[in-house]
C-alpha cells in the first residue's frame, strides 16, 4: 500500500505546482520592475484599496481593487495585447489579480515581487 501512496503523492504535488506557475504570468523584482515602469508609457495597477492607494503609490499607477465586486469588469478596459504591471501592498492579492486577468484573456502580467513594501 506504501508503495501506491508515494507515486500518486508524487504526481499530485507535481501537479499543483504546476498549475501555479503561468508563462503569462512574471514576478520581477522591485528593481527591473522599476527600469520597466518608471517614466515609460506602460499599463500600471495599483490593485489595493483605495485608501491604501491615497497613502502611497507609485506614480502614474491606475487603481483598481481586486477586492472590489467590479474588479473584472473595471480591468477588462485594458489593452490585454499589451503587458500589465501590477502591486499589491506585498504579493497575495497581486498573485490573486494576475491569475483572474490571465483568465480574462491578458497575454502578460507583470507582479512586482514583495509588492509596494518593496517599492522604497
């Protein structure tokens, strides 16, 4: 029996790693991100609250809660041909928002890794 348990074990960690990872989907660190994004014309969300987003953002970021019930809606009027750049406050929420914009049908998704906490 042991030895049915640790081959399908196996496959199932495999797999759910797997499913995690998207080529459509790229976590860079705060310093590419920011030779990416700053003073460059490029789609940039900010996808915290709005009153996280009055307290401190980065510059020219467009603002659209991933928590907010419209989220799907308000984010589909981007160019999905063209990448997105996205934040979060440390990368749980801006994981959470690039998989539902790769669903949406967005062909790239850049996360800044650890988020804005990573910013400064």
């Amino acid at each position: 029996m042991k030895n049915l348990i640790l081959p399908f074990l196996a496959i199932f960690l495999f797999a759910s790693c797997q499913s995690q990872s998207n080529p459509k989907i790229k976590v860079i660190a705060p310093k590419e991100f920011k030779a990416q994004v700053v003073n460059k014309d490029v789609q940039l969300v900010d996808v915290r609250t709005p009153q996280e987003f009055q307290e401190g953002a980065i510059a020219h970021a467009k603002n659209i809660n991933v928590n907010d019930a419209k989220f799907k809606e308000n984010i589909a009027k981007l160019d999905k041909k063209k990448p997105v750049y996205i934040y979060c406050r440390s990368g749980g929420r801006s994981q959470t928002a690039a998989k539902i914009m790769v669903d949406l049908g967005f062909e790239q998704v850049i996360d800044l890794q650890g988020g804005y906490m990573n910013w400064n």
